[in-house]
C-alpha cells in the first residue's frame, strides 16, 4: 500500500486529537477531583453512583423521618408527665379532704381547685406539635377532648406509623385509651367530676377516689414506660443510620473520587508524550516553497 503525505499528515492530527481528549480528561480530574464528569466517561461508574447516591437518599429521608418520630415522642412524653403530676396533686387534695377537719365550705374550695385539674388534663391531651393533634390516632386535625361536649375522650385510637428503616414502620403515638378510659364504660374525666361532685355536696367516703386516682397514675406510667421503650429503638436505629450513612459517602468516594497521586503521574505522563508527539509531527510534514522564500 502506498503512504502518502496526506495520510501522514492525517494520521498525525487524529493522533494529536486524542492526545488532547486525554490531558482534558486528566485536567478535568485534577480540577474536580472525580474520576468522570459525564456518564459516558465510565458507565459503570455512573451506574454504580446512581445506585450509592439512591441508597444514601434513603438514608437521609429515613433520618427526617426520625427527627419528627422524636419530637412526637418527646412531647408525648411530657405531656403524659404532666398529666401525671396533675394525678399526684388530684391525690393530695383528695387526702387533705378526707380528714375529718375539713368542712363543707373547704371541700368546695377543694373541689374548684381539680376541676381546674381536670381542665388541665384535658388541655394536655389537645397537646398539638405543629398543626397535629398528638393523642389522636391518625385523625390529627381534630382535638381529641371536649369537656363541653360528648367527646370526654379520643374516638380515633389508630396508630401513626413512620418509616424509620427499610422495611421497618415503628408507631410514635401514644394510644389515649391506654390512660384515660377505666372500667365500666368510665373515663378519667367522668371519674373526676363524680370526685367534684362529692366533694360539693359533702356526701361520702372519699377513699375509693384514692383508689381510683392511683389507678389512672399507673395507667399514665404504663404508657410512658411503653413509650420509652419506644424511644430507646428509636435511638438505636438513628445510631444504625448513621453508621449506614458514613459507610454509603465512604463507597460513594471510593467510586468516583479520583486518585489524585495517579491522576497527577497520568497527566505530566500525557504531557510528555504529546510533546513528543508534536515534535515528531513537525518532521513528518513536508517542507513547503513558503518555507524557502523566508
């Protein structure tokens, strides 16, 4: 086959070019500290990338999702700690009423003060955290209590449910039932306003209230050791996340961060060959008339 000078000269331009996509390559790994910059640097790469970024998208999403598993944890917690604290003080009235220096008039006084308490109670229970009604069940539009009303305790009892890991929902609400209702179709509110009832008309033993009240203060317990337990998972599957989330960055960086030591050999490498490979061009072109005429 016969080689001509144009083919020299064409074969040495398409060499040149590709000598120039390869220290753009290098530059641009140098400059962005990445082993590609588009996907059709590296498929796989890429592929890979999407995959690790997706996981780690997960990851994130899952931590959101505890952030606001624990702020309905925390605040069901400490409303249920006032509630309890409003039991405890219920108790002392009824104690300080039940002896026998107490007369009429004080009973009265008495009475206004766990009415207020009763009031309270109720006002914990419509605890919202943002615009969502905690001790409601999934109906978190609706106050749960309404001392005017009918409604002396929550209809909807459904547990919220959030994901916090993959394949993994955990409830973060407090079931209501759980400490207000009693026995014999009773509620905590219905009880204590047969305790204010009493204590107006001076009429009876005030024991079985002791009784009564200490039932609904180991209900109130009940709940938040169930809720602790709770908690205490919760913790630990952010510790888990979180050890999911340093690891995904890590394989993340392994995939596509460049290494830099090799980055820079391969470059000043690409250097020196296209300075050769322009040298050795400039002999295989031919001189010209042009060049004799100078």
């Amino acid at each position: 086959m016969r080689v001509t000078q144009s083919m020299l000269t064409n074969n040495m331009m398409r060499n040149l070019s590709t000598s120039y996509e390869r220290l753009g390559k290098y530059q641009d790994q140098l400059n962005t500290q990445k082993k590609i910059t588009k996907p059709s640097d590296d498929p796989v790469v890429a592929i890979k990338g999407m995959r690790y970024r997706t996981d780690l998208a997960e990851i994130e999403q899952y931590q959101d999702n505890l952030t606001e598993a624990y702020t309905w944890m925390e605040s069901s917690d400490d409303a249920l700690d006032k509630v309890s604290q409003a039991l405890l003080r219920i108790k002392e009235l009824t104690v300080q009423a039940s002896t026998g220096s107490n007369g009429a008039e004080e009973k009265k006084s008495i009475a206004i003060e766990v009415e207020q308490l009763k009031r309270h109670i109720a006002t914990v229970v419509n605890t919202k955290v943002g615009n969502k009604y905690i001790f409601h069940g999934t109906n978190t539009t609706e106050p749960p209590v309404n001392l005017e009303g009918s409604q002396l305790i929550p209809t909807s009892t459904n547990a919220v449910l959030l994901d916090v890991s993959k394949g993994v929902k955990l409830d973060v609400n407090v079931d209501p039932v759980s400490f207000l209702q009693g026995n014999n179709s009773k509620n905590i509110f219905t009880e204590l306003g047969d305790l204010i009832n009493n204590l107006n008309s001076d009429s009876g033993d005030l024991d079985e209230y002791l009784s009564t009240i200490d039932f609904y203060s180991s209900k109130v317990t009940a709940a938040r050791a169930d809720l602790g337990a709770r908690y205490n998972r919760i913790e630990l599957i952010d510790d888990r996340l979180g050890s999911q989330e340093v690891i995904a960055n890590k394989i993340i960086s392994e995939n596509e961060d460049a290494e830099m030591e090799e980055v820079i050999i391969n470059l000043t490498t690409a250097e020196a060959v296209h300075r050769a490979a322009l040298s050795a061009g400039s002999r295989i072109i031919q001189p010209t008339l042009l060049d004799f005429l100078r």
